[in-house]
C-alpha cells in the first residue's frame, strides 16, 4: 500500500474511534491559568508541578546564561559543547539525588534510551514492570539485550522471573521501573525492589521523572522517598516535570557517567543541552534545597482535591501523588466529559486506550502548588456535575 494511503487510512481510523489528539495551542505562559482560543482556561494537565515553567526565579537564570553563553550550544558535548554550567550542574544535581556523579542530557527520554542499549549486552536481561514510560521501551527495544516484563508493582511476580531467568544469563540482569507511574500515580515499590535485587544480584535503574521535586526529602525523589540512597544503582530523570524546564540526567557511580560519556550515542552525536536550562536547573535545585513551601503547597492541593473526590465517591485509582487520575472507565465517556470541561474553560487530560487497557479510560487531572483552593473547587464542581449528568444519561 502507498505510504500517504496508509497514513490518511490511519489517521481517519483515529478519528472515527475517537483517539484522534486534537493538540491544543498555548497563547500564554504554563501556569495554573493558560490562554487558548483567546480564552482563559484552569490548567489541569501540565506537569509544572512546583510552578517553576514561567517563574521569575527561572527567567532570571536564563537571561544570566544567554548573556554569558550566548544561546545555543554550537557542538556536542565532546567536541565544544561542554561548558562549566553543565559540569557544575551536574556536580550540584548528583549531591542532590544522592549518587557520585551525573551526566545532563537533552531530554528525559534520551536519558533512558541513551544509557539502556549503551549498558546492556547481548548476554544480559533487562526485566520492565509492564507499565513502565515508553521511553523505557523504546530504550529496551534500542538494546541488544534479552528482555521480558513483570506484573505492575508485583513482587512476586518479579522474583518468579527473577528466580526463572538468573541460572541462564551469563550476563547482568537489570530491573528496571518508573519511581512515579505517570497515568495511575502509583509509587514503585523501590525498597522491596532493591531487597530482591540483591538476592538475586541484579542492578537497579530508576526513571524518576515524576518523582523528583515531588516526593522525598525537599523534593529529592522516589529512591530519597524510600531512604535509598547509594543502594539503587542508577537513576535517570528530567528537568522537564517539577523543575519546569527542558532537559535529563542520568544518575550513578563515576565510572558509569565516565562510561556514557565515552559511548552513549545521545551524548556524541546530538548537540548538548542548552547552557540555560542547566543554568536555570541549578537555580531551581539551589531554591530546592532552602525552600519547601512550593512542595508543601503542591501536596496541600493534592491532598484538597483528592479528599473532594474521594470523600463524594469517586474513584481516583491507585494514585500516591498529585497525579489525579479520574477513573470513568468508558473511553467515549471520557471524551464528552474532556469537551464538556473545555466548554467551561477547563483544560485536562483524557487517557484512553491504547494509552491505558480498554475499560481504564480516566481524566487525568494535574496538581501544581500554583492552584487556588477556588480554582480546585470549580474543578471538582464542573467534574462532578457534568460526569454524573452524562451516566445518567448512559442510563
């Protein structure tokens, strides 16, 4: 079939089941009010959880950069795109997630699929919980590794593959999950994790995209959550969730960082993070460390608006975080619902499959330290009016 047949054939499919995205376009800063259509709308589905995106403190840092650096890089890193902003960053970053050395890449995708297939062997294992980040995925799919999953959060499932699986690999076997699961909100199991690690002599890697800023110790993520540090082997992250930037990181003992830095294909052949993002990074991480009040405001709405669902019967899944999943189950229910809330000027996100199993559609709701108890309040009173109006009318 033509390759432009196929794409319009899958594109109207799309559209006839109703999974079509109809990307939306921002006319104002991210923030907890953002302008689209010329319309104000509450914001409930960025990821700028600690409010830093438009920050001054954040600007400030940027204009500081650009006008030592300049803007863009001009090189990869190993060629003459390495400035001291990205060392000190990451000096800085390494001390604050509690490991020995870190590497700043372009973006928190890259740092997984830039470290897993520059680590792994064809004689190693890589083991996935099933609903770990794409960008893990497509770093397993990148690797030349054998490769196999395990049951969301179980830990009896993973020590069966482990158990299975350690007699014939003549390799490293590498357990590999999200800290902070980004659709249900849940929190891997890092503590028992590492236990079965050890027992079984596997190494740890963590993406922690959704857990620094947010959980932990000042905002220093899943494995300072579990009072992990120097156990879990490696971490990767981003920049682009509670720090409100662009931007990843990789995480682990020198001689890995030095490692990447010899081989990892995202670090040699793709132009280095722009000095300002690590600028502004160390900005945030410095205001981080002395200030906790942006992350006991975050969990102040968290804890506001669940309860509002919780105590009024509505299901929010699994969630251990501000990430706010609605469950509504039906995919086209969660599709009217997400344009009934734009009609009155609110903006959320709707998951339904294939980004979740058929059945598990939800309204993903987004909690930033930004939102008034007002803002949370009409939330949960347009939500909760509109979704039980639409299943009484499914009856």
């Amino acid at each position: 079939m033509d390759l432009y047949k196929r794409i319009k054939e899958e594109l109207e499919q799309a559209k006839k089941n109703k999974v079509y995205n109809n990307i939306k376009i921002l006319e104002s800063k991210q923030s907890d009010m953002i302008k689209v259509d010329s319309k104000n709308f509450i914001n409930m589905c960025s990821n700028n959880y600690l409010g830093y995106a438009s920050d001054p403190l954040v600007i400030k840092a940027v204009k500081k950069s650009i006008k030592k650096y300049g803007v863009g890089p001009g090189a990869v890193r190993t060629i003459s795109g390495s400035f001291d902003i990205h060392d000190e960053f990451e000096k800085r970053l390494a001390q604050f997630k509690g490991f020995e050395a870190t590497l700043v890449v372009q973006s928190g995708f890259q740092a997984n699929t830039g470290l897993i297939p520059t680590i792994t062997t064809v004689d190693d294992l890589i083991i996935s919980d099933q609903l770990n980040h794409a960008s893990i995925i497509d770093g397993v799919r990148l690797s030349k590794a054998q490769r196999t999953v395990f049951k969301h959060l179980d830990m009896e499932d993973l020590e069966a593959v482990l158990k299975e699986n350690r007699p014939n690999i003549k390799g490293n076997i590498f357990i590999i999950t999200d800290g902070v699961f980004s659709m249900d909100g849940d929190i891997a199991p890092l503590d028992k994790i590492n236990v079965l690690a050890k027992k079984y002599k596997a190494y740890t890697i963590v993406d922690d995209a959704h857990g620094e800023g947010v959980i932990g110790p000042q905002g220093r993520g899943s494995v300072a959550y579990f009072g992990l540090e120097g156990q879990i082997d490696i971490e990767t992250g981003t920049m682009s969730k509670a720090f409100g930037l662009v931007g990843g990181f990789i995480s682990g003992k020198k001689e890995l960082i030095e490692y990447l830095k010899q081989n990892s294909r995202v670090f040699k052949f793709s132009s280095s993070l722009p000095q300002q993002f690590a600028e502004a990074g160390l900005a945030v991480l410095n205001q981080l460390e002395k200030d906790d009040s942006r992350l006991k405001k975050l969990w102040e709405n968290t804890k506001y608006l669940q309860n509002k669902f919780i105590e009024n019967g509505f299901s929010i899944g699994t969630t251990q975080t501000p990430i706010t999943p609605l469950m509504v189950g039906d995919e086209a229910t969660a599709t009217e619902l997400t344009k009934i809330l734009f009609k009155n000027n609110i903006l959320v996100s709707p998951i339904i499959y294939p980004t979740v199993p058929k059945g598990k559609a939800r309204i993903r709701l987004m909690l930033s330290s930004l939102h008034t108890k007002q803002e949370l309040d009409k939330v949960f009173d347009i939500i909760s009016t509109e979704y039980r109006k639409i299943i009484k009318k499914q009856k």
